[in-house]
C-alpha cells in the first residue's frame, strides 16, 4: 500500500472515530438522561487521592488516601470508602484508619461536577485513640465532609458532554438508580 493510501485511510478512520464520540455525546442526552458507572467515578477519584487537607487552622491535618466507590445493591446512594490519617500540628498522620460514608448525589454548575448530598458518616476508626479523642476527631471531620460536599465534585461532567445538551434543557435531578448515577435533564 502507497504511502497516500495509508494516509488517506488514516484520516478516515480518525473522522469516523470523532463523529462516533460526538454521536455518543449527543446520543447519552437523547433520552433526557445519561448514567455514570460507579467505575467512571472511581477513576476521577483515583486522580484526585490521596490528599491532606488542615483543620482548625491547621493544628490538624487530616489525610484521605485510596479512594473507593461502590453502590450497594438496592441502595439509592453512594458508598465512598476512605484509608484515613489524622495528624496534629504539622504532621501529617499514618492512614491506619478508615471511614465510610453514604450519600446522595447533587448537580453543581459552579463546578460542573456531581457533589456529595447529605452525606451521612457510616464508619469512622481511628485506631488507637481514645473515645474522646475519635469523638473530637469526628467532629473535625464532619467539618471536612461539609466542606467536601460544598467544594469538592466527585466527578467531574466533561466539558463535550455539557456542550451537547439540547436546546432548552438543563441538568436536573442526579439519582442512583440499578448500580449506576443517572443525571436527568429538566426543561
């Protein structure tokens, strides 16, 4: 095959290959909705962890390290498992611990992206620590877990896949529904 030939075959399989992702693109909205799998999120998350952030200005510092996400069978929220650290003035703390959470999920313009919605603690495990050190340790996270629900998406939509939203239409509710994130659109 000549040199131009393979060129030539080259370039339409590249155009086939882009008219296919834009096809998907407008294709997920073509029944009001698309839906995630639980394995799309955690590859976002996996990019984004592990992670310390710092507390009470910064005489804490609380570490979160190999993300996982699932959805139970049946439930209508998300599991999110944690390797958890907690350090005091500067350090930043072994992850032997572990904390899990269940939650909804929720659209944010600002971030374009799907935030934690009322997220509820399941597990929180220190070990080693005392009860009131766990309590007052839970009380600092909660306050993490807030400001991770305001700030921080879960997973962010990809700017191609907001570029083909139909006309008139917006991102409406986000449900989970048979193991997978389901963002409807609204009028």
């Amino acid at each position: 095959m000549t040199r131009r030939a393979s060129t030539c075959i080259a370039a339409i399989l590249l155009s086939l290959l882009a008219a296919c992702s834009t096809l998907g693109a407008i294709s997920a909205w073509m029944n009001d909705r698309v839906a995630f799998t639980p394995s799309q999120l955690q590859r976002h998350l996996d990019n984004r962890y592990p992670r310390t952030f710092d507390k009470l200005g910064g005489l804490v510092s609380i570490t979160l390290d190999n993300p996982r996400i699932s959805i139970p069978p049946g439930d209508t929220r998300l599991r999110l498992d944690f390797d958890l650290g907690m350090g005091a003035l500067g350090s930043r703390g072994d992850t032997g611990g572990r904390v899990s959470l269940a939650s909804g999920l929720r659209y944010d313009p600002r971030t374009q992206g799907l935030h934690l919605e009322n997220p509820e603690l399941l597990q929180f495990d220190i070990p080693g620590s005392g009860a009131l050190l766990e309590g007052s340790a839970r009380g600092v996270f909660n306050s993490l877990l807030a400001e991770l629900a305001r700030n921080e998406p879960v997973y962010r939509l990809e700017p191609d896949l907001l570029s083909k939203l139909p006309t008139g239409k917006r991102i409406g509710e986000v449900g989970i529904e048979r193991g997978t994130v389901v963002v409807h659109l609204d009028q």
